[in-house]
C-alpha cells in the first residue's frame, strides 16, 4: 500500500540496485519511504547510493552521514560511504579548455 514504507523501500532498492530508473523511480521511492518513516538508515542509504550513483558525490555525502547519524549500528551505510570516499575524484569541472 502506499502507506507502507516498506513498499517504498523494495521499490528504492530495486531500482539502485540494478541501477535501473534511479533518478526516476528509486530516489523518489526512497524520499517516499523516508517520509512515512523519518530518520530511517535504510532510506538514507539508499538516497546516498541513488545520488552517487547520479555522480551526486555531496549529497550522497550527506545521506550517508544523515544515515549514520539516525543509527550508527547500521553496516551497510559504511560500506557505501567508504566506497563514496575511495572513489577517484572527478577533476573534470576542473580542467579549462584552452
């Protein structure tokens, strides 16, 4: 049901883990899920994972942290934020053509 947050949640976790619609249908499900359950670890992973996966370092960034935050007993958040934090750096928005 839509009231459900745990229908949100399936929903989100599909979608980013097989990468599939994530901007379209696994971040709003997981906003979705975090409204009909606040603070919850496993919709803030799932946000911070949705937005790095968009290249959306910050705010996966802050997910991640919200997460650790509402449950730090939860593992799976640090396991994604480390992957977050060894990630290459982008450097293209700072090159310069010449």
């Amino acid at each position: 049901t839509p009231e459900d947050p745990n229908a949100w949640l399936v929903l989100a976790g599909y979608a980013i883990n097989h990468e599939l619609q994530v901007e379209e249908t696994g971040i709003p499900a997981a906003r979705e899920a975090l409204l009909l359950r606040p603070e919850d670890p496993i919709a803030l992973t799932l946000l911070g994972r949705g937005y790095a996966l968009l290249e959306q370092d910050l705010l996966a960034e802050r997910f991640y942290e919200q997460a650790i935050a509402a449950n730090e007993e939860y593992g799976p958040v640090y396991f994604y934020f480390g992957l977050l934090r060894l990630a290459p750096p982008k450097r293209s928005c700072c090159l310069k053509l010449q």
